[in-house]
C-alpha cells in the first residue's frame, strides 16, 4: 500500500502568522520587571495553567482570564491591572506577511489550507481576514478542544475533506506537532516563511 501524497495544509496563527508570541509575553514581562513571569506561570504555575487551558477551551471568556490572571502576576509582586491584560500582552506581535504570501500562493496552487489555532483574549485575528487565508477555521475556543489534542486536527481535516495522511500542520511549537502526528499528519517546526516554504516543498513535495 502505498502512502498517500501530502497535499493539505493545516497552520497555526499565534507565532506563525504573527510574531513570535513567545516574544511578545517576554516583552510583556520586562515590562512589569520580570522578562520571565508571564510565560513561567503559564507553564509551570497550575492556577495560570487552569485559567489558560479553560480560556482556550471557551469554558471561560477573556474577562474572566484577564481578571485571574492580573491575580496571579499580582501574587508573584506584578503590580498589573487586569482591564485589557491579554491586548497589552500581544502588543508586540506583529503580522508576518510573508506567511501570508505563502498561504495565498498555496491555495492559488489549489492546496486545500485550514487555520487551527488556540484562542487567546480579544481581538486576536481582527488584523487578518481570515476567510481570505484559510478555507477552513478552526479556533479552540469555538470548537471545546485546544492544541494539542489530536481531535482538533481531525476536525481541520474533516473540514477540508481529507485523511489525516494528506496534510501538514505547521506550527511553531513541537508539542502541537506532536499531537498531530498522532494521527498521522506530517509537521513542520516554524522558524521563518522562507524556511517553511523551503520544508513544505523538500520533505512533503507541496509546492506553491
């Protein structure tokens, strides 16, 4: 049985159409005197945790996660107001038109591309009309399931009539890679659009 070609692509938005969000959050953090607390209570500190995975699930909206939040960086001495927390911490991400480029020569080439992003606050995709970049969205908090749960990228690949085996996520952080491949979708590590383009046509023959 042969394999089947790679000819669907799934991306992410947040450090892939954007700027690093990594970035940003440590922007953010200086900012406040400490380059590391934000994205170090996102990752280690179990109530930030919660109120993340709940926010990008939509068990709870932006207000509510600003508001538990500002209270953890507040409890780790971040003097922080939580009205428009999550605008201020994506202040420094910026659209990466060059992966924009990208995403139209794709479907140009008639390559099916489906959008499957983790939400995050309010305002977070308002600079990028997204029908015009992806035939398919799928956010997270529209859907009850986030990266990297392998049925978020079953919903991306039902949504654009294809197996699993026939697509490629692209996204920037290896845990989300990981979770597609469990069902079978190839990956590739973001670092640039050029570097992407060059990965998408050399290891998968999708060309645009």
């Amino acid at each position: 049985m042969t394999d089947k070609a790679r000819i669907a692509v799934l991306v992410d938005f947040g450090g892939v159409i954007t700027s690093s969000v990594l970035r940003a959050f440590t922007d953010f953090g200086a900012s406040l005197g400490d380059p590391r607390l934000p994205l170090d209570l996102l990752a280690r500190d179990q109530p930030s945790r919660t109120l993340l995975a709940d926010h990008e699930c939509g068990r709870i909206d932006a207000e509510a996660f600003e508001r538990g939040f500002a209270e953890r960086l507040r409890a780790h001495g971040a003097d922080v107001s939580a009205e428009g927390l999550t605008l201020r911490m994506q202040a420094g991400m910026s659209i990466d038109r060059d992966m924009l480029t990208l995403l139209g020569d794709l479907r140009a080439a008639g390559r099916p591309v489906a959008l499957v992003s983790n939400s995050f606050g309010t305002g977070t995709y308002d600079r990028v009309e997204l029908a015009a970049v992806a035939d398919a969205i799928v956010i997270s908090s529209e859907v009850g399931i986030r990266k990297p749960s392998r049925r978020i990228y079953a919903i991306a690949c039902q949504r654009l009539g294809i197996d699993p085996e026939e697509a490629v996520m692209i996204d920037d952080l290896q845990q989300n890679l990981d979770g597609a491949a469990r069902i079978g979708i190839g990956g590739v590590l973001h670092t640039s659009a050029a570097d992407t383009r060059r990965q998408l046509a050399e290891r998968f023959g999708i060309t645009a």
